[in-house]
C-alpha cells in the first residue's frame, strides 16, 4: 500500500461535503474514484467537460478556448444557473464573472481535481446553494495542457502525492505564471483572449507550493490588498479575510502570505509579504482594476488533503462572489474611472517591504541545522513527529518602489515597432489608435539611458534589461504610422506596466528593445584622432572640459577609447538614437 493510499479512507473527514460512494462514475474524475491516490491524464478533462455539459445542459458549457503548441485543445467550463453562459449575456445580466484555473503549473494539480470536485456538489446544490443563479463561473481545469501531458512520478519532488503529475512549464519550456505581462506563450495568448471576452472580476490561480515543512496547510493572498486602487484595496482585504476564515471553520491553518524563508532553508530568517510584478497573476489582474487570488495549498501535506483545503477555498470563494460579486463589479467600474484619471498623478511600478518586522507565531516543526557531508553547506532536517510553534519575523510593511508621473496624454510608439507592440497591446485589451499623420517637432518626453545593463543569464528565453535615466522634454519627428496609447483609459495602469522601461515587466526590460541599447556605429581611431584634434582647436570650453575629465578622472585619463569616445559623442557623427528609448510620452491627444 502506497502512502497515499492510506488516506483513502479518511475522505468522508477530508471532504466533509462529498456525496457518497455511490457519485455518478462519468462525474467522478480519477483522483476521486483513486481516493486521491492518483490524477487523470489530459483526456479525462475533455470528457469531463463534455459529460457535464451534457449532463447539466441548463448550466454548464464546455468549450475550446485555445489550441496548445502540440495540438491539444485548451478547455473551458461556463457554468451558471442564470441562464448566463456567454460573455454577453454575463455583460447584459451584470453577473460577476470568477475564473478560476488550475495547473498553470501541470504538476501542481491540486485546481483541476478539486474543481471537478466541487463542480458537481455545486451543481448538485450540495455545496454553495443558490450561488450559480447570482454568478458565473468560468472554470479552467488545466491551464498548461502540454505541461499535464509530460507525466511522471518525480516532477514534482517536493510534492506528496499524487503518485504522477504533470511538468511545470509548457511544452517549449515556458514558465505560464511569468508571462501575463509579456504574453509570448500561445497558451497565455489564449488566456488573456479568453479574459478579454469575458472580464473577471476576480481570477483564482490554484496551485501547491514548495518550501519548508510546517503545519500550515494553505496560503490565500489577494491583490488589490498592498497595490492597486484604493477602494478596491478593501475589496481585496475582505476577500482574503472571508475566505480564511472559511477555510480555518473547516480545519485548515490559512496563512495570508507566501510561505517562502526570507532566507533559504533557514527557518530562523522568518518570511516577507510583497507584491508580484505583472509576470505573475496576482501581479496583473490589480493592474486592470480586478481582484486575483493566489491559491497555494502546502506541498508536503498529503494530496487527499491538499485536494480538500482547494475544494473548500472554490466553495468559499464562489459563495462570497454571490454575496459580495455585485458590489465588486461596481466598485471596479469606479476603479475603471479613477485610473482614466491617472495623467499626471505618480503610479507605483513595484512594491517592496520595509526594514520594519513583527514576531509572529508559525505553526511549524521542531527542526535542526547542521553541516552537510553531501553537500557541504548547512541542511535543515525536520522532525514532523514533533509540532513546534516558531516564533519568527514577518516583514509585511508593503510600499511603493520606483513610482513615475503617468503622462497627461499618453505614449507614442514609433512606425518602426507600432506593429508587434500593437498586437501585444491588443491581446491586453488597452486602448491604441494608429496615426495617419505625422507629427513634425512634437512635443515629448524621451526616455535616454545612462546605463544599459544586461542579464548576464537568459530569463525565459530573454536577455532582460535594466535602464537608468529619466524622461526629459525633447522635440522629435514622429512619423505618420505611429500607435498612441491613451492614459485616459481603464487599464492605464497595465499600459504604464508595458511601456514604462523602468517597469519590471516592460517590454523593455524584457529585452524586446535590446537593439536600442547596442552600438552600431563606430569611429576608426585614427579618424576620431583627427577629428578631436579639429574640436579641441576650435572649442576652447571643450578643451578646458577635457583637461579637466583627465585630471579628475583616473579611469577615464587611463582609457584611450574613452578619451576619443568624448569627442566622437559630441561630434554630428554620433548616433543621437543610441540608448533613446523608442517609445515616448506626450502631454496631450494628437489625434
């Protein structure tokens, strides 16, 4: 018998609200008729899908929202009892729609089952009763569809069931849950498609961490809650507090943060709340002015146990979206309005904790730290035997990092890369118009780099890119062909997220503008010699500025290429676009 195996029979404890034995077979999926030994595979979602739609003809559509790289179909489930299952109809009703989408991560499975789960007993009226005719739920069960595929029993070693799993990227090997905001993935591309037609008020992002072993069973963050509209800040705040509080009536320990060591393997170090950049999806959702949750059950529990904490955070959540939807969707309609007004007023891009710490209580288990003789370094063993309560910092003091003055107008995307940047824009659904005129002389602000600096690894594929400098006033030629992108839209924050380089998750410092920020010209030295023999006699301030540059600079005195870099720079020959930013500002609408 398997470890999971043993747990078999504590189900009727572990899923409280579970019907009996005697559950309809083509409703049950394999990791409930397994006792949540095991997880289907891919195949086991398309028919599930298509047997409850059949089953349930009133409430429930199946349908393809996408197409994975090695062909399979992306599956979605609508489900409502308000007759409610198009995006349209959800529009015209005003229902709030929650996405929910499990194995963005394919091995972090705990989404897909507990959803199906928890999809009949809501159909059924046996859990969340009345909710379906006030809501629309939009459920996913596997985002990664060729990530499930790659199936094995050690993809996740860190992980307590079930005995095989999926793979956490896709198959080309992208992470999903660092493309939301970059949006190369075609399963991510689908994604936004998919949210851009039906709008969620809230998107539920299931998964299982890694991490120490502890008590703890599950972690619920919500954003807006550090970030993001104010109003809708306390939106967010009830949320995660309401669901927690669900969550511990039913014998979980909720934390409301990522249970992750602010220093690795050291349970000592404690642990630190942020906010995700936009990569993530609790990163961007607040940025259109929606509420995300991540959903993170503890690895090391036991898969019955992880599969019942998920199932119960869904039936919470929907329940709360029933109550509560009505008022989410208006206070984001004002949240839409107030971020149409954001020109000119400073927006946070990133968020960090403060140096400020608070003691907490952690539900753990005694531990020892020594040396290795494997690897040499200290290991940290735990006795899970022997519960013990850690009394550890938290730092959960949040603020803005680098924050910028949102232009009054908006950004301008030169011809040259209006093309790829407005197909991005438009999978995001943020507002652009192409121009048809050129802009002689405009008025702008350009973004000029003292520093370029390149990852010296790849992330995702990408050479990432890190600039400083700052915006300054400057008169260019915009050429007719451009794309403008209005700050006085709802989802100016996301825009600001994009094209603002210093952003974390721009598509700048993706590395998509690299070519800017590369030399291309040169100068032969004995040419430059020349020249800066002719500048020197004939600018006497730049003579005295040379000299002055040798005196006082030892690296530059001790450069050759430096010193005829000074001269080439000021010289016509220059490449003036060197390290300019090709995306500008603008104060007003040019259109």
């Amino acid at each position: 018998m398997t470890r999971f195996a043993l747990f078999a029979p504590l189900l009727l404890w572990l899923l409280p609200s579970a019907p009996a034995p005697a559950a309809e077979p083509a409703l049950a999926a394999e990791a409930e008729r397994s006792g949540f030994v095991r997880t289907g595979r891919y195949a086991e979602v398309v028919e599930l899908c298509a047997a409850f739609a059949e089953a349930y003809p009133d409430a429930v559509r199946c349908f393809d929202f996408g197409t994975s790289p090695e062909g399979r179909p992306m599956k979605a489930l609508a489900v409502s009892r308000s007759g409610a299952l198009d995006p349209q109809a959800a529009r015209e009703r005003g229902l709030p729609v929650v996405l929910m989408q499990g194995g963005i991560h394919a091995g972090e499975i705990d989404g897909k089952d507990a959803g199906f789960l928890a999809l009949r007993q809501v159909l059924d009226g046996e859990a969340a009763p009345g909710s379906l005719e006030r809501l629309v739920w939009l459920f996913v069960p596997v985002f990664s569809v060729d990530g499930h595929e790659r199936f094995g029993a050690w993809n996740r070693p860190n992980q307590r069931g079930p005995e095989q799993m999926g793979w956490r990227t896709t198959a080309q090997n992208y992470n999903l849950n660092r493309d939301y905001a970059k949006a190369e993935a075609p399963e991510m591309q689908a994604m936004l498609r998919l949210v851009e037609a039906w709008d969620p008020i809230a998107t539920i992002d299931l998964h299982a961490t890694n991490g120490a072993q502890f008590e703890h069973d599950i972690a619920i963050q919500v954003e807006p809650l550090h970030a993001g509209d104010e109003a809708l800040r306390e939106v967010g705040r009830a949320l995660r507090d309401g669901v927690m509080h669900d969550l511990a009536e039913q014998g979980s320990l909720p934390l409301p943060f990522y249970p992750s060591l602010a220093e690795y393997d050291n349970p000592e170090s404690g642990f630190e709340d942020g906010v995700s950049p936009p990569r993530f999806s609790t990163g961007y959702f607040p940025l259109r002015n929606r509420l995300a949750m991540l959903v993170e059950t503890h690895s090391w529990k036991e898969y019955p146990e992880r599969v019942r904490a998920t199932r119960n955070t869904i039936v919470s959540v929907l329940e709360h979206a029933a109550r509560e939807g009505g008022d989410w969707l208006r206070i984001a309609g004002e949240a839409d309005a107030r971020a149409a007004r954001l020109g000119g007023r400073p927006v946070p891009l990133d968020y960090r904790a403060t140096e400020r710490e608070r003691l907490i209580d952690f539900r753990g288990y005694a531990w020892t730290r020594e040396p290795s003789d494997v690897s040499g370094a200290p290991m940290t063993r735990y006795d899970e035997t022997t519960p013990q309560i850690w009394r550890v910092p938290l730092r959960d003091e949040v603020v803005p990092g680098r924050s910028v003055e949102a232009p009054t107008g908006g950004y301008l995307v030169p011809p040259a890369h209006a093309s790829w940047v407005g197909a991005k824009l438009a999978l995001h659904g943020i507002e652009h118009a192409r121009l048809d005129r050129a802009l002689p002389r405009a008025r702008l602000e350009t973004f000029r780099a003292d520093s370029a600096e390149l990852s010296a690894t790849t992330l995702e594929g990408r050479q990432t890119l890190a600039l400083e400098g700052a915006w300054a006033p400057e008169r260019r030629d915009v050429p007719a062909g451009a794309l403008f992108v209005p700050i006085a839209q709802p989802k100016a924050r996301l825009a600001m997220a994009l094209l603002e380089p210093q952003a974390p998750d721009s598509f700048a410092a993706w590395g998509m503008f690299n070519n800017h920020f590369e030399r291309k010209e040169y100068m032969e030295a004995y040419v430059a010699e020349a020249v800066a023999r002719e500048m020197l006699a004939a600018d006497p301030g730049l003579k005295r500025e040379f000299e002055r540059r040798l005196r006082e600079d030892e690296a530059f005195a001790a450069s050759p290429r430096a010193r005829l870099d000074f001269f080439y720079r000021r010289h016509s020959a220059w490449d003036e676009r060197h390290n300019l930013y090709p995306v500008y500002r603008t104060g007003a609408d040019p259109r």
